[in-house]
C-alpha cells in the first residue's frame, strides 16, 4: 500500500466529491447507490471505482452480497475532518444509515435540497426564528446531526429521523416527538416531521400510533399531528448475507489507529454471522 499523499494522485474531483457527499451521509453505500450517488454513469464504472477506492484505503467492504462499503480512516482525512462514519457500528445503525441514503436520493427528486454541515442546519432554524433554546441539545448546545434538514418542495422545512427494528415504534416515535415538538410549536407553519420507515407494515404502525395511542397524544400533539408523516422508503435496501467486518461488539479503537485497510482475508472473517438488513 502507497503512503497516504502518494494515493492522493489518484483521487480526481469526482472521487472526491463522491466521498465526500458519502461520508455526510452516514459513510455506507451498495453498489447501486453509488451509482445513484453518481460514482459513474455505468454499472462497470460504479464497481471499477468503487474497487479502487477499496485498493487505495477509502473505503473498505463490509458485507459479501450484496457487497456493502463504507468510508475508511482515509477518507475522513481526506475531506479535512475526522468522522464517527469510519468507526464500526452495530447492525442497527447500519441499517439505518442505508436507509437514510436511499430516502435522500428519493427525496431529490421532490425536489429539495438537504443540508449537512451542522452550522447551516442551525442557521436554517434561526432564520425561521425558531428559538435556539427549542432545539434538540447536547451538552447545552443544539444537536441537529443524527438528523436530515432539507427544504420542502411546497416551502417549509423539513425534519427527518430514519427508523430502526429496535427499540419499538411507540418509544421511538414518543423520543423524536419529545425532541422537535418543541420546535414545531415555535414555528409550525412552516416544519413537517418525517419517520423515514422500511416498509409499509412499519408506516401503518407509525400511522395507528399517531391516530390512537393516547400516551403520545398526552406530549401535546393535538392539531400537530398533520405535521408528522411516516414515509416508505421504496425500493427496500437489501438484505446482507453475512458480514465480513468484525460486529461492534468486538470493536478494537487500535484499528482505527491503521493507516491502510485491513486484509479481508486475515483472522478478521473469522467473526461471520448471519445478518438480516431492513427491506425484507
């Protein structure tokens, strides 16, 4: 493996950009969605690149078939920020994060424009004259970047979370209503709430909790409840056969330590399991 400036000759403004757009949101992609991402135009240019990339340290494979990526220590360093994107994550978090990639590129198509850097999702809060106080905190200060904040085709802003299996729908609805009910009450005139789901038995459970749980209409929704809308992603994000990338639970930090990507055929494929991903 060359040294880090040595790999850089290779990284053209189209891999660049191309990472760089992967690492904002959440550092996993298929094949398929690289291609969406732009990667290429062909499916022999998508996978050429995408195992060039993996040659070079930017990403590395996490999954057999269908073959998922993620972004590396490399890349982070190459876009000039360091990222919790190239740290191993649990299958949840994973699953979600597909997810999330598949609704941004179905949601370009409204059209919207979406927004990543952190102080531009803030700003877009303040603009509205939503007070800063309102939002979602940590450490005393708003938190808005396990999120997606992107304009709505009709104006208005839109806020989005990206469901995963566990913990239940109810708790994971009654925690994001408990963030941004706050914020929608500010300015309600001009933010929707979205629950990015799976499938469609996953919406219609959305759905039947906001018609009749009563434990979520206490928190206040009462008019609101237009504003909050499950939505299916579609085409489902597919279903992993079997990793190849140790699970979170045997997570070792000295691998981030690694300039250059791991040998997948070291002991590292000893840790195979059977996984089952979001879209079944």
């Amino acid at each position: 493996m060359e040294r880090f400036s040595s790999r850089l000759v290779y990284i053209h403004e189209d891999l660049h950009k191309f990472l760089r757009r992967l690492t904002s949101l959440g550092g996993y992609c298929t094949a398929q969605q690289a291609k969406s991402l732009q990667l290429a135009g062909w499916d022999r240019g998508v996978r050429g690149r995408l195992r060039l990339l993996e040659r070079l340290g930017f990403l590395r494979r996490v999954s057999k078939y269908p073959v998922v990526y993620q972004v590396t220590k490399a890349t982070t360093r190459l876009i000039g920020r360091d990222s919790s994107t190239r740290r191993r994550h649990t299958l949840e978090t994973v699953q979600a994060r597909l997810l999330g990639l598949h609704f941004y590129l179905e949601a370009r198509a409204w059209p919207t424009e979406f927004f990543f850097k952190h102080e531009k999702k803030i700003a877009i809060f303040t603009d509205a004259g939503c007070p800063l106080a309102t939002l979602p905190q940590r450490d005393g200060k708003p938190y808005l970047r396990e999120h997606f904040v992107f304009w709505l085709p009709e104006g208005g802003i839109g806020i989005a979370t990206v469901d995963q299996p566990v913990p239940t729908a109810f708790f994971r609805l009654r925690l994001f209503l408990r963030q941004f009910l706050p914020v929608l009450r500010s300015v309600q005139e001009e933010i929707d709430l979205f629950i990015v789901t799976p499938d469609q038995r996953r919406k219609f459970e959305y759905e039947k909790l906001l018609r009749r749980s009563r434990a979520i209409h206490k928190l206040g929704l009462g008019s609101l409840a237009p504003r909050i809308r499950p939505y299916c992603v579609r085409p489902p994000v597919p279903t992993i056969i079997e990793t190849i990338w140790p699970s979170a639970d045997n997570y070792d930090e000295s691998a981030d330590l690694i300039e250059d990507p791991d040998d997948l055929s070291n002991g590292h494929c000893g840790h195979k399991r059977v996984l089952r991903l979001i879209g079944e």
